[in-house]
C-alpha cells in the first residue's frame, strides 16, 4: 500500500489519501506499507501534521525495530519540510544501524 498524506492535493494514481497524522500511523500499524508521500501543513494543528507521522516512525525504528516505508516529502512549507528531511535522515540512521544490530545477533 502506498499512503499519501494531504489535505488539499489529490492522490496519485494507485495510493491511498489520508487527511491526519493518526490515520497513516493507524495503516503502519497494521502493517504492508510500502511507501508513504507526506505534507507538513494539513489545515488543523490539534490534528498534528505529517512531522507527526515521522516522529512517530523514528521512535517505532529506534525502540522496536520497525521497518520503515519508502518516506516521500511533498510539503511546500520549506521550513518544515527540512525539518521532515532530517528526521527521515535520522530513520535511515537507526533502520542501518537496528540491520547491522540484528545480523551481529545471528553470527553468535
């Protein structure tokens, strides 16, 4: 499944729209994502914003071993957006380094 976050822009072809943070980490929960497309700015801030959802990744890789989806930003709020960038820095960190982690396990 590939989710695409946004309150404004229709989906691509092929992907599924979500509007709130809490309904992409609903679908990682469950499992089969391969890749997910995010905004920043979604017209409500009590319903979070798609850094939301990238926080939430990192911490799920970093404390549980979560193997994350393809990240895509598409937000136009270039402030945010490079905040998003290094988040999703940080989660192909801790994805290497959870990897190298596990096969250092199975050696011994």
């Amino acid at each position: 499944m590939k989710i695409f976050l946004d309150d404004m822009r229709e989906a691509p072809e092929g992907w599924v729209r979500a509007y709130w943070p809490n309904e992409v980490i609903c679908l990682l929960k469950k499992g089969n994502v391969e890749e997910i497309s995010l905004d920043h700015d979604l017209g409500d801030d009590d319903k979070g914003n798609g850094y939301d959802v990238l926080l939430w990744i990192e911490r799920a890789v970093f404390l549980n071993g979560f193997i994350a989806p393809v990240i895509n930003i598409h937000s136009a709020n270039i402030s945010a957006r490079h905040k998003m960038e290094m988040a999703k820095e940080n989660i192909a960190r801790y994805s290497i380094n959870a990897s190298s982690l596990s096969h250092k396990c199975k050696e011994k």
